[in-house]
C-alpha cells in the first residue's frame, strides 16, 4: 500500500512540473511577444526609436521625399500659393521652396503658369509639369484651403515671427519686430499680398515664417501628436497621401522630431518674368534647388 501512494504522489508531482512550465511558458511568450520588434525586427524594416522603447533607428534614403503644398482660399479653390517641401529624414533637413503662382511649367501636354495648370488638369497636372521642367518628382500633394490651415497650425502651436514694418491692410494688422501669431494670423501673413518689398518678399516671409513654424512647433512630438496632424491632413486638406503613407513615415517623423533641432530651411528661387507674365526660373537657380534637394543634377 505503501508502494502505491508513493507512485501516486510522484504521479501528482509530475502533472505539477507540467503545469509551472507551461505557465511559465506562456508568461515566456507574452513577453517576446510584447517586444518581438525589439528581438526579431522585420527584414529591411530598422528599429524605431528610444523614447518610444526601440533602438539604434536610423532613416533610409529610400524615405527621401518631395511633397507639392499649396493653399487656396477656399475649399475647392484653385490655389493661389504654391511651395515645395523637401524632407529628408536620414539627413534631419527640410527644404521649404516657395514659388510663385505665375511659374512656369511644362509637360503631359500641359504648360503655363502653375495656377493655370491647376485649373487644367489638377495637382497631379502640377506635379507632372514641376517634373518635366525641373526634374523634381512630389511623391505627394497636400493643398489646404484657409479654414484646413488654420486648424492644422493650431494643432502644431503659435509660431514667432519677425515682422519686417508695420502692416495694417483691412481687418490685417501686424506691428513691426517680434510676434507670436496664431493659426490664422499665419494663414494672414503668408497670404499678404502688398508687402513693400514686393511679391519677392512675401515669398521670404511665406519660407521663414513656415520653416519657423516647423523649428519651433516640429520637437519632441509624441507618436500620437504626430498621428493627429496626419488625421488633420486626411480628414480636412485635399491630399493623395494615406494612412499607410503615415504608417511608412511614423518612425521617420519622430525621429526627426526628436533629434534634429531646426531641420527646416528655405530657399527663394530666381528668375525673369516674361511678356505673357510668366515667371521663368533661371537654369543655375533650378539646378541649386536639385542641390538643396540632394537630387544629382547630371
């Protein structure tokens, strides 16, 4: 009898071992589970970044992109402001160039002055001719009317700016120095047509005002702030991007929103005016903006 409750107790003892291990075992799996990018990262897809719990993230040159801006008045608007922005995530840069709605464009069968182009045939008509002209492909377009502006600047922050004079036009008043403007002060000052200085100026003033408004606003951005400016894109601006576009950037964004401390530049192209009042940008100017852009220009 003795025999037997001793075969019994090793019995009970052996379904106990088999018990801790597969509890162990699943705790095992919940954690390699919870951190499997962390141990076994896709193939080519890097690791993200340290404030978010990954590590070593480092952007590809394949994330080097081109994106066309524009903004009209109104929703459905033909836009009347146009501006090129470069981001390269590896190299933490962003190149604002602003452009005249009277440059020139050519191509897919279309050519004349960039608004007149977006009146034939779209943004993606835009894009094609900025292709064909200067060897500048936008990977997306994102065209804001002044209400889309307004909420998405003020999901980012007030922006400062320095105000070269007094500007007092309408219900549109700016004292001279320092200001902090908010959302649709912004969309006012970028807008502004009679700058003394001429419509050359208010290409500087659109460049430096946004690329401060990126400087300023752009750091240590959380992952779900950065997602929130993205909805506020899809859901409100006319856009061919997606939430997978987000999905292909996330990493990327916070990275540079993390790391590089005024990644934001811009550059006034240069040129003639024509007799039809086309603005033709000079060759050595286009091949500047290739530079700036890191885009070989052989």
């Amino acid at each position: 009898m003795a025999t037997i409750k001793k075969r019994l107790r090793r019995r009970s003892n052996w379904y106990i071992y088999l018990i801790s291990f597969a509890a162990a075992f699943a705790a095992l799996s919940l954690f390699i589970l919870a951190y499997r990018d962390v141990f076994f990262p896709e193939v080519g897809a890097p690791p993200a970044i340290n404030r978010q719990g990954y590590i070593n993230y480092v952007p590809s040159e394949d994330l080097d992109v081109t994106v066309l801006l524009m903004l009209s008045e109104t929703t459905g608007g033909t836009p009347g402001y146009f501006m090129l922005m470069n981001y390269r995530p590896r190299d933490e840069r962003i190149v604002l160039v602003p452009l005249k709605a009277e440059t020139y464009v050519s191509g897919g069968g279309r050519s004349g002055k960039l608004a007149f182009v977006y009146g034939q045939g779209g943004a993606e008509a835009v894009m094609r001719g900025i292709k064909e002209t200067f060897r500048i492909e936008c990977g997306f377009y994102i065209k804001f009317d002044r209400t889309s502006f307004v909420n998405f600047a003020e999901l980012m922050g007030d922006t400062p700016v320095k105000i070269p004079y007094d500007i007092s036009e309408g219900n549109i008043s700016f004292a001279s120095g320092s200001a902090i403007l908010s959302g649709a002060d912004l969309y006012n000052y970028i807008t502004f047509r009679n700058f003394k200085d001429g419509e050359d100026y208010r290409l500087v003033a659109a460049g430096s005002s946004l690329a401060s408004f990126i400087n300023s606003n752009g750091r240590n951005l959380t992952t779900e702030k950065i997602q929130n400016l993205f909805n506020k894109i899809l859901n409100n601006a006319d856009t061919d991007m997606t939430f997978k576009d987000y999905k292909n950037y996330q990493q990327a964004l916070f990275h540079t929103s993390e790391n590089a401390d005024a990644p934001a530049v811009f550059y006034i192209p240069y040129g003639e005016t024509d007799g039809s009042g086309a603005f033709i940008i000079a060759g050595d100017s286009a091949d500047s903006i290739l530079e700036k852009f890191n885009i070989s220009i052989f």
